[in-house]
C-alpha cells in the first residue's frame, strides 16, 4: 500500500516538480476521452486534482483511472506540476498531479447521495443524510464543523488550564436524584431491582471535588436529560462545566467572559464587545424572556395604567387577575399588515397562552382598525409611552404578567425573522444575573427551584426564605448571546442548614432530603468553602459559531426528534436472556408499541 507523504489540500507552486503520494476518496470524474482523464482526490482538508494522460503515463493505468467511481477510496504516486488552468477558487488550483501509480484501497457502491459541498442540506432528506451519516460527515462543511468542534474544546482545555484548573472526570454511572428533567435509568444486574442514572450534568459532583480541596475543576463532559429532542436541544449533549471555589459572582463572571472571548477570537477571529448586565427581571419587562436577543429593538413597554382609563373590558379582566399587566410592542412600519397576517400572529401568540392579540395601527388621522375606538381617547398617552409614528403597528397583550411578557417576547423574535431585522455579522452578548429562587407550580401547589435546589439565595435574602419565597433572589447567572442561552450557573450553598431549609421549602422532609442527597449534606458538614461554577452548552457554541440553526449538525452522530439514532437503528429490542439477566419483565410486547 502507498503510504501518503502530504494531505490533499497541502500542495502548493513551491511543490512543482516533487514525488508525492496522496490518499483520499474520488470526489469527481472527468472522463475527456483520448486518453486524458480528470479526478478530483477529496481528504477531509481538501480537494487535489488528479490528472490521468496517456502521453505521460501508460494506457493501462488511464484505463484504470476511466474504471473509477464516486467515493472509491485510492492511493496516487504522482509528480507535482502547474495547472494550465489555474483554479482561484481551491487552495491547491495552481497545481494538479500527473499520476504514475495508482493503487484502488475501496471500490463504493453508487451512494445514496454525493458529499457535495452546496445542495447537500436542501436537497437530501435530513433521515437519508443521518442513516448515512458517515458519508454525510464527508462534506466539507462537516468536516469544518468537525474541526471547530475540536478547536473551541482545545481553547478551553489550553484557557483553563493556563489559569489552574484541572481536568477531572466524574461517573456516568450515579445516583437518581430530581434535578429537573427525567433521568435515563440503566438497571443493576449484581443488584437486582436497583438501578443507576445517567447524569443531566456533574452538579453533586462538582460540589463534592470543591469541598475535597480541588479548588478549580472543568469538565468536557457528556449530559444526558430523558426529555423530547428540538432543533437547539438533544437528550444527549456535551458541556463545558466548570467550578471553583472562595469565589464570588464577579470572579466567575469575569472568568467566562474571558474565555468567550478567546473562544470566539481564536475560531473566527471576532472580537466580542463587553458583556452588559441585566437583571432577569429587567430582561423580562423589557423583553419578555430571559434570553434576550438584543441584535434588535422592539421592546415591550407596560401599559397598565393606560389600558385603567379605556373602555375595553379584555384589559380590565386582565388587570383584575394576580400579578395582572397590559403589555405593548411597537412594530415600525407595521401598519401595512393586512388583516391575514395579524390573525396569524394571534394563532402564533395563542401557542404561549394568549385568549388574543388586541392591535392597532397609528394612521395620519389618529388610530384605525383593531381596538382604535377604546385606544383614541388615550392616543396621546400611548404614542409617547410606545414611540408609536405614523404607519407603525402597535400589540397588546394582556393576561398575568408571566403568560403577558411571555407571548410578547416571543412575538418579538417571531417578528424580527419575519421582518428580516436582524442584520448579519453581529454578536451580541449579555449576562442576565439576579435570578428569582423559586417559581410557584400552581398544577402541583409548591415551589420549585427556578434552576435547581443547591442555588444560592443572596445573603440578604436568606433570612426570608419562609416568609416570603417569591422574592428572594439567587446569585445565579446565565450567558446569552443571539437570543441563545449558552451557558448557565451559580454561587451554591455550602451551608448545611441553608441547604436544608431549601429542601423544606420545596416540600422534601428532612427524611427525603436525607436519603436522596445524603452524600452532599454529610460533606457540607465536614468544612465546604464557598464555591460556584457555570455549564456551556458546547453544542450551542458550536451551532454558533458554525452559523448553524439545527443542533444536529454540529454533533457527529446525533438522535432525531423522537430520539432514535437512524444510522446504527437504536434503541432497539433486546432478547429476553439479557431482560432476564438484568431482572426485568416487560408488562408489554415492545414490536407492538
């Protein structure tokens, strides 16, 4: 076998004249008849052209060449020459190699489809791509995305490390514990009826290294959570996750807001601005969600007091409910919608919880259609409140003030697409701090962490955490950039009687708390420092970077939507010796379900 002496995008004009042998698959083939023939040698760097001529070589070994097919797999010898024709477009256009040796490592069956660098996404049905996802992964916007993937996690590794911390690994193999989402269980076979989880992150676990004294720890580190897969999400993920102790807020901050930037500096040489700050209840008032996208305005603007002095009974029905509010959102230029498109958007806000989406629309003479006969007596009022011009669209949305900023903020993204006010090339970023502790589930009638229950509340707030738990606030903290949440984190406790009263408040007995989280408390007893941290959701970082809105193409070998990998056809029945091995009985036939 030839053994290959450079890559296929390595050559260059100062290798004019050189042996070589390359490796790589046949990405294309010219077949120009009187004995001259073509091929482009793909490799996962680039593309070489190979040339084939009978008035250099032998007829034999052109006749060979005129043999092959779309991704065989061969090994060339060859002597580096100039292109006649250069080729501006490829890295190694001004030159080709005049083949002397041909050796075929791997005849391919015709592909299902060609690796091609355009049309590949649009044109083959993303289920065909992911069964054959090891010709899919040929494409060289995969293998670029491939190759960012591995650069960002080797700046983290070298940025870290630099600053002390160290790489340490934590069990895949772990206690269940409720953190949130649904944990994917793997049974015991040498413990009948017990069972492990796999973890949704290194939580405990990071805790536990920062009361053993490891001081700095990260983790590039898997995730599982057993919940539905979306374009930004898959149950299966990677972070970046990170912990430190004797810190507070600032010091992690200031931390990740350095890494960020190097990550985005060394993969596509962008200098980020600096990170703003905003607490989550502004981000709200002002946007609706807690990850912002700030790449754009249309804010909301509360309207209450105003929507007090109409005549329109939907806004005072709202205003009578707990925590009531009238919310608005200028839309400039707006007011050409038709009718059609309004409509559209009240089904769209319907999917968030809005009974409708009241509107209206500021014309030369004052306000027309929609709800203008309740709105013109207070005109005056709600142009300055909202900056409404001539020509611009105004929506309303009235409810509590969670379903009300909700509807709106999503509206607002929804818009910004359908408007196209996004502008390309711009990053950005923000933290949002100051996280409320609890959110009331009114279903089940308790508090439940609004990150998870080892957050901790702000010291001033402690002493009402019976009293008065809607209002306390954490010292935790999220990174947005683009609308997208890319990594989020706290202070923790490292009290043992705080982290109890916690557990009380969530409606864990001391008893419950004890047997779940038994192992954390008995550290917290034995001198935990204070400490904090922060996970990156890499495969967001990546998606990013890559400019990319499907989660599933920067993950070498994703899942689909209902969590099946096509390519090696899992999950999958398993016989009945293993079920017996493991102890489980299925109460239903799985090919029937």
């Amino acid at each position: 076998m030839l053994k290959r002496t450079h890559g296929c995008c390595e050559l260059r004009s100062d290798h004019v004249g050189e042996e070589v042998i390359l490796c790589g698959w046949v990405n294309t083939l010219r077949d120009q008849g009187r004995g001259l023939v073509f091929v482009d040698l793909r490799d996962r760097d680039g593309v070489t052209q190979l040339v084939f001529d009978l008035e250099d070589i032998g007829e034999a070994l052109v006749e060979s060449a005129g043999k092959l097919r779309n991704e065989d797999v061969i090994a060339v010898r060859g002597t580096v020459r100039t292109r006649e024709s250069g080729n501006p477009k490829l890295p190694t256009g001004e030159i080709e190699l005049l083949v002397t040796e041909l050796d075929v490592l791997s005849h391919a069956e015709t592909p299902p489809f060609v690796p091609e660098e355009k049309g590949t996404d649009k044109e083959v049905r993303e289920d065909v791509r992911l069964r054959y996802r090891y010709i899919d992964l040929r494409r060289p916007k995969m293998q670029r995305i491939l190759r960012m993937r591995h650069d960002v996690t080797m700046t983290m590794r070298r940025y870290l490390s630099d600053v002390g911390f160290l790489e340490i690994e934590t069990p895949f193999l772990c206690k269940s514990t409720p953190e949130g989402a649904r944990d994917f269980l793997v049974p015991s076979r040498v413990q009948p009826g017990c069972f492990y989880a796999l973890p949704q992150s290194p939580q405990l676990f990071k805790q536990i290294l920062m009361v053993a004294g490891v001081d700095k720890y990260f983790q590039i580190v898997r995730c599982f959570r057993d919940e539905d897969p979306r374009a930004d999400r898959q149950a299966e993920f990677t972070q970046l996750d990170i912990e430190m102790s004797f810190v507070d807020s600032d010091d992690v901050l200031s931390l990740i807001e350095a890494l960020t930037k190097s990550i985005w500096k060394e993969t596509i040489d962008v200098d980020l601005p600096d990170f703003p700050r905003l607490t989550y209840r502004e981000a709200v008032d002002r946007f609706g969600i807690d990850r912002p996208d700030m790449r754009f305005g249309l804010e909301l603007v509360d309207v209450s007091d105003l929507a007090r002095e109409m005549e329109f009974g939907v806004f005072h029905d709202a205003l009578a409910k707990p925590a009531g509010v009238v919310k608005a959102i200028r839309v400039p230029g707006g007011a050409s919608m038709s009718r059609k498109k309004t409509d559209a958007l009240a089904e769209f806000a319907k999917g968030f919880g809005a009974g409708g989406l009241p509107t209206v629309k500021r014309t030369d003479d004052g306000f027309a259609t929609g709800i203008a006969k309740f709105v013109t007596p207070i005109g005056d009022k709600l142009i300055e409140r909202t900056g409404a011009e001539v020509g611009d669209l105004i929506i309303f949305a009235a409810d509590t003030y969670n379903i009300a900023s909700k509807v709106l903020g999503e509206l607002r993204i929804k818009l910004a697409g359908d408007l196209d006010l996004i502008a390309g090339g711009q990053w950005k970023p923000l933290w949002i701090v100051d996280f409320p502790a609890f959110d009331w589930n009114d279903d089940e009638k308790r508090w439940d962490p609004l990150h998870h229950p080892f957050t901790a509340p702000k010291p001033e707030d402690v002493d009402r955490l019976e009293t008065d738990p809607g209002d306390v606030l954490t010292n935790a903290y999220d990174l947005v950039l683009n609308g997208s949440e890319l990594a989020g984190g706290s202070i923790r406790i490292h009290d043992t009687a705080v982290q109890q009263r916690v557990f009380r408040l969530l409606g864990l007995t001391d008893e419950q708390a004890r047997e779940k989280f038994s192992f954390l408390l008995d550290a917290l007893q034995y001198g935990a420092p204070p400490h904090g941290g922060i996970a990156f959701g890499l495969d967001r970082v990546i998606m990013l970077l890559a400019g990319t809105t499907n989660i599933r193409d920067v993950i070498a070998f994703p899942k689909t939507l209902n969590g099946a990998d096509l390519m090696t056809q899992a999950p999958s029945v398993v016989d009945e010796a293993q079920l017996q091995e493991l102890h489980i009985a299925l109460t239903s036939d799985p090919s029937n379900v």
